[in-house]
C-alpha cells in the first residue's frame, strides 16, 4: 500500500507559524532495542496533540516522527476535525 492510498485527502503545500501541544499522559510498552544513547520502543496508546495554526486549534493525534538532517523533526499528525485554511 503506498502512502497516497492511506491519506484521506490529498496533500496540498502550505506553510504558516504553528504551535504543538502535547496532551499529559503516558504510553505502555516494551522496549524493542536499545543502543547507548537510544531506545526503540514499540507502545500502545496515543500521543493526543492539540494544534494551533492561523489563531484556530484543532485536536489530534501524532502518528509519525521523523528526524532531519538540519537538527529538525517532521511532525505527522491524524487531526479530528478538517483542518481549514484561510
């Protein structure tokens, strides 16, 4: 399955200031593996998000996480309402 047969909707190129909120909580798992300076953990659960974009919030939930090699991390998140642009 590719990943433009998972999406909903299609992707469209948008930019504008965002903030992230995580929601308190904690997840249960085990470890996978480990390494000195790293784990991998395979956990249950949700990591809840509430997202602020253009003055509006929107609630979700993080379903990936990917490192960059400026230092960044990409953010993907599952939102519960459409997100709307203005």
């Amino acid at each position: 399955m590719t990943d433009s047969e998972r999406r909903r909707s299609e992707r469209k190129e948008f930019q504008a200031p965002t903030a992230m909120m995580l929601a308190a909580g904690s997840l249960e798992g085990e470890t996978v593996n480990a390494s000195a300076h790293g784990l991998l953990i395979r956990a249950t659960g949700r990591i809840s998000v509430v997202v602020k974009i253009e003055g509006k919030e929107y609630r979700g939930r993080l379903v990936r996480a990917e490192p960059m090699v400026d230092g960044g991390t990409y953010y993907a998140l599952d939102l519960d309402d459409e997100f709307q642009k203005t």
